[in-house]
C-alpha cells in the first residue's frame, strides 16, 4: 500500500465523491450531513485496510488528511450551491475557507511528494543531474525512508552480552565476507552470499546460517532467510525484496557450540 500512495489517495478521493454525490442525489440528507458521513465512512474503510497491511504511519496520516479535505471541500461546495438554488445571495466560494483549502492543499501535497519520494526515490536521470557522481563510481541512491535503528532499544539493554558477545568473535577470527552476486532490484528474486572462514582461511563446513533483511521505515516488510552450502564454505539464498531504497541486515552464524553475528545494509535498487 505504501508504494502505491498515489493510487490510494486518487481512488479514496474519487470514492468519496462519488459517494458523497450519490448520497446527495438519492437521500434526503443534507449537505453536513453527507460530509461527515462521507468522511466517516472514508477513514474507516482507509483506516481498516492500513491496519491490515500497516504502511507507515506518515502514509496512515497523509490519507487520514486528504480524505478529511475532500470530505470538507465537498460540503463546502453542496452548501453553496444549495444556498445559490434557495436564493440566498452568497458567494460562490468564500475566500475563508478557500484560503483554508489551499494551504493545507499545498501542505498535503509536498508531505506526500516528499514521502513518495523517500520511498521510491527522484528517478536516476534527476539523480544524475542533481548530485554530482561518487568518486568511487557506480550511482547515487535517492532513497531515504528513515534512520532509526530497528532494535536500538534492544541493544540498550542487552549492552554487557553484545559486548561479550563481540569479545568471543574476536577470539574465533573467522573471516565472512557477505554479498549479492548480482545488483538487487526490487520485486525480483536475486542471490545472496557469505563466505566463511576460520583465522587460517580454511572454510567452515556444516555452519547453520540464518538472517533477515529489516526494513527500517516499516517492520511488516522484514524478510527472514535461511542460507544452505553450496561449496566448501560458501553459504546462498536467493531473496526477493519488495521496496526500494535501504534494507538493514542482520545475519546469524552457528558452528557446533561457536556463534557469530554479523550486522550491515544493503540498498535495492527499484524496477526499470
């Protein structure tokens, strides 16, 4: 849902019109009545499907406050329509809350531009014009759907055993080097993998090695993996990732009574 916050806002705007235009047709309520309950019924019919497939809660209040607007600006407008059919000599369109309408308008519109773009990034023709190349080549990723450390408050508190934890690593000097044997691009399945060794460079065969892929801006899209030997010591699984932009990795070695843990991030590149 969150990758596909254009569509849920024009299809949940459009919903409301018509039913808002609907309800005025063929039910005797007036105006008011027909907004509120057109902005009840939009938030929680949104509201009941985020729950289900949690997007964010940036997105979650984004769609709450353009549903809320388009219910106001419609009542807004049945209101003064049905006061120009009575007679009334009102304006059309009064510049109170037109003036309301536009600068929230104008708010909505940049935050979602802003999130769509934190999730999906500017494009590489516009990255590539707007920021100079990196020096150590490839391309600059646009992505940024949040820093906060998936499980700081964790570590906070198990501080002593981590520290330990990384003593005994040091102590094994194993050597494992991690990564895909090909770019990863989202929605497609691409390979992953670890390559381990003891201090003498000798592969570790029978190693049990498991991890997962975390999103940082939404847990509901973390995506656990177990790896099997391919060769002396080399460890693969083919991972499908499902948004653009950074993933954090956490990977888990166990070898007999020896344990390793490894930390990273990766970044997937999105669908041409």
């Amino acid at each position: 849902m969150s990758s596909h916050i254009a569509l849920t806002l024009a299809g949940g705007v459009l919903a409301s019109v018509l039913f808002f235009v609907l309800s005025m047709r063929f039910t005797p309520l007036g105006p008011r009545v027909t907004a509120l309950l057109t902005l009840l019924l939009s938030e929680l019919i949104y509201l009941s499907l985020a729950m289900w497939s949690w997007p964010g809660a940036d997105v979650v209040a984004i769609h709450v406050a353009v549903f809320a607007m388009s219910a106001y600006i419609l009542g807004i407008i049945a209101s003064q329509y049905h006061a120009r059919q009575a007679g009334e000599q009102q304006r059309w369109f009064h510049w109170a809350p037109a003036s309301l309408v536009i600068f929230f308008a104008v708010v909505l519109i940049s935050d979602a531009a802003f999130i769509v773009m934190a999730q999906s990034g500017i494009g590489h023709q516009l990255t590539g014009w707007m920021f100079p190349p990196p020096r150590s080549g490839g391309e600059v990723s646009s992505f940024f759907p949040g820093t906060v450390a998936h499980d700081y408050q964790e570590r906070e508190a198990e501080y002593n055993a981590y520290v330990q934890r990384m003593q005994r690593q040091q102590h094994l000097g194993w050597q494992v080097r991690k990564g895909w044997l090909a770019e990863p691009v989202v929605g497609q399945p691409a390979r992953f993998q670890v390559q381990i060794l003891d201090r003498d460079a000798r592969p570790i065969h029978g190693a049990t090695v498991s991890g997962v892929f975390m999103r940082p801006s939404n847990s509901h899209l973390d995506n656990p993996f177990t790896m099997r030997e391919t060769a002396a010591g080399i460890y693969q699984v083919e991972v499908t990732l499902g948004e653009p932009g950074r993933w954090d990795l956490k990977l888990d070695i166990e070898s007999g009574e020896d344990i390793y843990q490894l930390k990273g991030f990766t970044t997937v590149n999105p669908a041409h």
